[in-house]
C-alpha cells in the first residue's frame, strides 16, 4: 500500500488503518442494535454510553501507537483521523446545514404568531442582559482560578507561531452584526444578522395580518409548513448523534495525544476546574428560580453532549433550542431566540473564562502587576468583546487575542502558542459550558417573562421518541 493511490487518495495505506476503521464500524453496529428492539435504551443513555467509547477508542488507538509525542506525523493515525472526521465533522457540517433555515423560519413565525401583550424589546433586553451578565461572572471565576493555581508563575510555555488578532473598534463590532447583505450573513453565519433580518419579516407579518391577511396568508402557511418539515429534518439528522459522538471524541484524542498535554497540564486544569466551578455556579441560579438543577441537567443532557464533543455552539444549535422546547419547558420563541444570540455573543466559555485564564498567565509569565485596575480592565474588555463571537470552533483564540491586546499584552501573544496548540482539549469545556451559559440564560429570561413551563419541566416524559422512532 506504498502507492499514491492507497497514501494520498484512499489514505488507506496500513493495516492498522484498516483495523481501527473496521473498530468503529463494529462500535457503529453495536449503537445501532442499542438503539431497537427489546434491547433499547434510551437516546440519553446512548449519548452517554458513546461518550465513554469515543474517550476508549482514542486511548486506543494512541495506546497502539505507544504514546506518540506528535501524532500529527505517524501517517496511519492521520489516516484514521481523516476518516473518523468524516463521520463526526460530517455530522457537524449538517447540524450548520440547519441553522440557518431553523433560526430564520422560526424567528419569522414565533414573531409573526406573538400577541399584541408580547414584547420583544423585554424579550431581547433580558436575553442579551442575561448573556453578558453570565460572561462577566465567568470572567471573574476565570481569575480567581488563575490567581490560586499561579498560572503563568515561572512557568515555560515554547514560543511559536500565533499571531494575534488585530483590535477593531466596538462600534465596528456592532455595525458588522447588521445584516447589510442578508445572503453574505447567512453563508458567514451570522446569526444576529439573521435574527434581525427575520424580526423585521415578522413584525411586517404581524402588523400585516390585521388589515391585509389576504395578502399575507400565503407566506404564513409557507413559514408554517416550512418549520415543519425543517423540524423533521433536524429530527433525522440528530437521531445520528450517538455515532458522531463516538468518531469526535476519539479522533480528538488520537490525533492530539497524551505528551502534547504535559507542558501546559496546569493551564488545562485550571481551565476544567473554571469550568465545573462556572457550571456549579450556573446550577444555583437554576435553583434560586425554584427549579430543580438536576431535573435540568437531564433535560439537556444531549445538548451539553454535543457541545462537548462537537465543539461549536453553533452546530448545536438545532440541539440546543430543541431540548429547551420540549424537554424543559421554555416557550418555543424564547428558545430559538437565546439560543441564537447565545451563539454569537456573550459565550461565557470561550469569551469569558479562556480569555481570563490567558490574561493572567501571559502577565504572570512577563512580571506585569496584577492590580485592581488591571481587573477591572480585564473584565471589562472581556464583556464587550464577547459581542459577535461566532460559535464554531477556533474562534476563542481570536476572543483571546483582542482581550490580550486590550488589557497591553498584545506583543507577548506568541507565548501563548504552546496552550493554543493543544487548543481542542480545552474547546471540548469551553464550547459545553458555552451552551449551558446560553441555556441558563434562557431558563433566566423565561422565567421573568413567567413563560417556563413547570411541568414540562418536571416531567419524565420527555420527547426522546421522537428522535428515537
């Protein structure tokens, strides 16, 4: 198998290639079988189960590699890699295949149904509130984190390559999220854009139905038939997740290794334990609105899967406002419309603890005194540059680097590389609690409207067979 053919087109050309693909397609199999007759379990608990077999297999397959100290040059594990992709970042590329036909039909008809007593502007204050707020709060966690774990102290972080991103204005920032080019927004994926392209269409409806519904009526059954046959296409492609799951999370381990995480293990688990401090923090204010936060925990357990394995808060999307509606409670509205700012700005994880961390290390490691003032401009930078950060994967790095160069660190960034390069490890946290910030937020905003609905909420009978049909 030592021809062009087999390396470069096939990128089939070792056995252990072919062993561990066979692997995956057995696993596959398995997962399937899980799935039907008197043996199946429930989607959760298949979400779940592949969690642990993805971490397995990638252990696997750096075990039969012996360890690596760069994966990235051992041909056979860039051939698995490539062909594991397929099935996880394929998955992916149809989850971004429906954002956004989802957010903008579903933004059009929720507003297009509200009532008069429905107010937007409440809707939107709350949500963007809410959001921010959650990141300013992250921020701080992501401080304290770093200053009682010492990041940066005398540490030795390799210099490399990463460049850093040039500081635009906050007004630019602004004006790039209106959708000046509604078709250009929507292949860039920016979803703010389309959410204030579609709240424009559907308040035109809205006010339209009351004196010209005739004319109007057939672009309502339009949306209307739209959003269900877009529902029950999200429906299809989200009863793949379990075998997605599996080829992300192995192909992350396989392909970055266990040595690449040795030289910045600190940073790592001061990242982790920001992030389990942020989610217990975000569980409380479940509670402090009466709600039960395991209750909630198990409701949104597919969505903080996805995220974890996926790393894009917006290839979850579709996941996100589908376990709000139907498994706790949240107004179908309020769903979609958090869960689309939530996607693009204010994520607590990436804009907010990541950048924190960083902060402090690159200070730390160049003697710059950490002071009040160097704070309060650290979290205060870190909030408004979390505006109009998309949800995909790698767009931390370019949050990091406009807080480094707002806070005066912007010609140390290269020390940054040696974190930057084992990037996807920390993504996995950051891009989970992302989504658990935006969903918390929209927890917040309905239950200030009074529009959570507490018996969905409780209840065990939850739409999982929907998916599993």
């Amino acid at each position: 198998m030592d021809s062009t053919f087999f390396q470069q087109f096939l990128m089939i050309s070792d056995i252990r290639t072919i062993l561990f693909i066979a692997v995956l397609v057995a696993i596959f199999f398995g997962i399937s079988f899980l799935g039907k007759g008197k043996t199946k379990l429930k989607f959760s608990t298949r979400m779940i189960l592949s969690t642990v077999i993805g971490l397995v297999l990638g252990l696997l397959i750096q075990l039969v590699a012996k360890f690596p100290t760069n994966p990235s040059e051992i041909t056979w594990i860039n051939e698995v890699s490539k062909w594991y992709g397929l099935i996880g970042n394929g998955f992916i590329d149809l989850l971004k295949m429906l954002v956004v036909p989802i957010v903008l039909i579903s933004i059009i008809r929720v507003i297009m149904n509200m009532t008069q007593d429905d107010n937007i502007g409440k809707l939107t204050a709350l949500s963007i509130g809410s959001l921010l707020s959650i990141t300013a709060l992250s921020a701080i966690i992501g401080i304290v984190v770093a200053n009682i774990m010492n990041l940066g102290v005398g540490a030795n972080v390799a210099a490399g390559s990463a460049t850093i991103k040039e500081i635009e204005p906050i007004a630019d920032t602004l004006r790039g999220l209106l959708p000046s080019n509604i078709v250009d927004s929507m292949a860039k994926g920016n979803v703010i854009a389309i959410v204030i392209f579609a709240t424009f269409i559907g308040l035109s409806i809205r006010r339209l139905k009351v004196k010209k519904y005739d004319k109007v009526k057939v672009f309502i059954d339009f949306i209307e038939s739209s959003y269900t046959i877009i529902t029950s296409v999200a429906i299809t492609v989200i009863k793949f997740m379990p075998y997605a799951v599996i080829a992300l999370l192995s192909n992350v381990i396989a392909s970055r290794g266990i040595s690449s995480l040795k030289e910045v293990f600190g940073f790592i688990i001061a990242l982790y334990i920001s992030v389990a401090i942020a989610f217990v923090v975000q569980m409380l204010i479940v509670s402090l609105f009466k709600l039960n936060p395991f209750r909630y925990v198990k409701n949104v357990l597919e969505a903080l899967v996805l995220a974890f394995t996926s790393r894009s808060s917006l290839g979850t999307l579709p996941v996100t406002i589908k376990v709000l509606t139907e498994n706790a409670g949240i107004k179908e509205g309020t769903s979609t419309f958090v869960g689309s700012l939530g996607s693009n700005m204010g994520m607590n994880g990436c804009a907010g603890i990541y950048p924190a961390l960083m902060a402090v290390t690159l200070a730390n490691m160049v003697g710059r005194p950490l002071d009040i003032s160097f704070y309060a401009t650290l979290i205060i930078v870190i909030v408004i540059s979390s505006l109009g950060i998309a949800g995909l994967p790698g767009t931390a790095i370019m949050a990091v680097s406009v807080v480094i160069s707002g806070v005066g660190l912007g010609e140390f960034f290269p020390l940054a590389a040696g974190i930057i390069a084992i990037d996807p490890i920390l993504d996995m946290a950051r891009t989970m609690i992302n989504v658990n910030g935006t969903m918390i937020s929209a927890v917040i905003t309905s239950s200030i409207t009074n529009d959570l609905d507490k018996d969905i909420f409780n209840s065990d009978e939850k739409s999982n067979s929907n998916i599993e049909d």
